[in-house]
DNA sequence: GATATAAATGAACGTCATTCAGTTTCGATT
DNA sequence: AATCGAAACTGAATGACGTTCATTTATATC
C-alpha cells in the first residue's frame, strides 16, 4: 500500500539537484560574508557538505560559480519588482523604480558590499537576468512617447555599470548615499526624457517591496 | 670649467627613479600582453631588471602597481586629449570629444582589452585622473547653459563606469562597434543637454590626436 | 545479486603573490 | 681614503588556493 515509493526522479538526479542548490547557497553565504576573493573552494564545499573536487562536476570555475551566485540573486530581486510593478500604470515609472530598487539593495544591504567587488560579474548578471524585463520598459516607454531610446539593450548595459560603479563607492564612503537620487535622475535622462521630467519620475512615491524571501 | 659633475640627486634616488619607472613601463607591457591575472611579478620584475622582492618596496601590492599602470595610461591619454581641446570654444564639445576619444582608444586598442578585464581597477584610474578634466568641463559647460549637471562627479563616475562597461562588451563581441556613436549620444543625454542637441553634440567632426609617445 | 556506469571524494599538485634573512650599495663622517 | 651604519636589493623559501585525478562509493539495469 501508499504506492508511492517510486521516486519520480531518480536518486541521482535529487541529488544533483540538492548539490547544485546548496552550492549555490554555500557560495552566497560565503562570499556575500567575505567577498570572493577571501572565499576558498574548501569553505564553500564544505558548508555544501560535498568533497571539494565535487563542485568542479557543477561549475567550471571559482568565478563560474560566483556568476551562479550573482544570477540567483538579480533573479530574486527581479521577481520582487516585478511582483509591484506590474500594477503601474506608466512603463517610465516602472523603468525608474526598477533601477531605484536595485541601487537601494546594493547600497543598504550589506550582504551585497562584498558581491559589488568585482564589477563585471555583477554587471553581467545584472545585465542577464534583470535585462529582459528593463529592456521591455524601456521600450514600452519609448513607444509611449516616454523615453526616446534608440537602443535599448546599449541603454541598458551602460545603466547596469554605472548603477554598480556609484554603488561601490557609495558602500566604500566615496559617494554620498544621499545621491542616489540624483543617480536615478541621471539614469532617466540617458532615456531621452529630458531633466524636467526625469526629476519629477523620480520623486514619486514608491511601494514597498514583498519581504525578501529566506532561502536566497 | 663645467662644474657640473655634481649630481643633483643622490644615485639612491636616481635609481629609486628608474626601477619605479621600469617597473611601471614593464608593468604595462605585460599587463597588456597576458592581462592582470596571467602577469606575473617575477615576469614583470625580470623585464624590470630588478630582484622578485624589490616590486614590494615600489608598490603593496600587484593590485597596486596594476593601479599605477593604469593611471600612467590614463594620464597620457588626458594630455593628448587635452592638447587639442584646449581650442574647442564649445565646453560641451570639449566633453564629447573627450568620451569619444576614451571609448575609441578603449576599442580600438588591442592593449587596452585587457585592462578592461578589471573594470574597477580603470574606471577607478579614469575616474581619479581624467576626472580633474571631465569635471571641469562638465561644469564649464553646465555654466554655459549647454548641460544641466547637478554634481559633475556624480555624473562622470557614472560615465567612467558605463564606458568601461561598454568598451568591454565590444571588445568581447558582443556589441557592435558602430554603437559607440549612440554610447556617446547616451552619455551627452546623461548631462541633461536634450536627446537632439546630443546627437548633434555627438556627431561634429573630430580633430586627430597627436601621435602616441613611445614610452607609454 | 551481479555488473556497468556515473558521481563523489579528498589528498596531492602546481602556480603564484608575498616575505625575509642575508648581501650589496651608498654616502656621511673621520 | 678608509670606515661604518643605514637603506635598498636579492631570490630562495613560504604558504595559500584553485584545480585535478586515481580511488571509492552509489545508482540503475538486467
């Protein structure tokens, strides 16, 4: 009776599937905690729970890993968005709060200081991962007549880099926080907009975001 | 008769000159040849001529000396632009033809692809030693009514970041190189000077550059 | 159960960045 | 000139890590 001992999967797979996860996991714990420099391979295989020659069956590399890490984290960040954006009514504003989000995670939480130091690779994620659904505003918003953005993927890609590089000085005290306004200011005008407009897109009040969820 | 045959400088400080120099020098060569993480120190203290340990008495550390590479090449380069700017009369244009001539070189240079592998370390050297220059004539031309910048460094650390990020991706392929036009459209934008007067920014001819020095 | 295949293991390897004890060079002093 | 203390230089040694690979273990199949 209770038919049902015959895993769907089989064990290798379930396995598989729970090491890559709680790579993935070990990897951010570790590296958000010391940054990826200071992270070692053992560590990280370690509080995995798996042999150290084991991760290199899931990821190529240290940094291939590290990639893992920072897509997982860009990918529950834009679902968090997405989740509030999807009742506004203008694709400017979704744009604009999209971008102010993100730099309010990378500056106030501290588990993202130590991701922010390597620049590219957190670009790149950012660019990846939350690129489909920014590219999408920016071009909704541009045949709304909102934006004037001639190439939205290019837009993007600049904006993904400076959001990262006035983050990292703004975590490093070289920046005040105060200026993240202004930042999203900037970024809106590199839309098109005009500065009149982007000053006003980005003073609007803002909903609050879902309660990050525990397990990353 | 010529009096002259007392150093004015110890040989201490005379040599301190020439291996801080060649170190710099072969730094740079090296970097350029293999990237930051396949040079090596011994590699670069041999082209040097000095002793493995005599790079730690110069610089802290590889990061360092890395650091000053990058500054020496963003210093020539801010000479050269500067030299032919100082006759523009237009303080925007100085602005656009100093982003253009940066993108151009970062692209265009086969030296500069692999400095761009760490893009915190140039964009940090860009920031620092161009920034004396792009800020003042972001806020010339801010006074002149041409841009509408709010803080002139906030706006070129964005900038120094997007052209490093940008740079990148066309060195890998994966933008096309005919976007640097639009990138310096998009960084003119940033300024808050109006898409149109942008693209016409963008679009004026450009002096040529003095040739480069030989050494760096 | 027996067997073949795939995955996991962790000790060992090789590659550097960095250090430091010993050596050389310099220049102030006599 | 000769001497001597200090400062700079040297390069072999060190230690830390990412990565590899010969073995061991687990799983699926017959």
């Amino acid at each position: 009776m209770t038919a049902s001992k015959v895993p769907p999967k089989g064990r290798v797979a379930l396995r598989q599937e729970r090491n890559r996860e709680a790579l993935v996991q070990a990897g951010y714990r570790v590296i958000s905690e010391k940054g990826i420099d200071s992270a070692t391979m053992h560590e990280i295989a370690e509080l995995a729970d798996v042999g150290a020659g084991t991760v290199y069956s899931y990821f190529k590399s240290k940094d291939d890993l590290a990639i893992s890490v920072m897509e997982r984290v860009m990918h529950n960040l834009a679902l968090r968005i997405e989740e509030v954006t999807d009742t506004f009514s203008d694709p400017a504003q979704v744009y604009a709060f999209g971008v102010r989000t993100v730099i309010d995670h990378a500056t106030g939480d501290m588990r993202w200081k130590q991701l922010l130091n390597r620049p590219e690779v957190i670009a790149g994620a950012m660019f990846r991962v939350m690129g489909p659904f920014a590219i999408r505003d920016l071009e909704n918003a541009t045949r709304a007549g909102r934006f004037r953005v001639a190439d939205a993927a290019l837009t993007w890609k600049m904006a993904t880099f400076a959001i990262v590089g006035v983050s990292l000085s703004i975590t490093r005290g070289e920046l005040a926080p105060s200026l993240i306004e202004e930042t999203v200011v900037r970024l809106l005008c590199m839309t098109g907009i005009g500065e009149e407009e982007a000053i006003e897109l980005a003073a609007r009040p803002r909903p609050v975001l879902s309660p990050e969820r525990k397990t990353l």
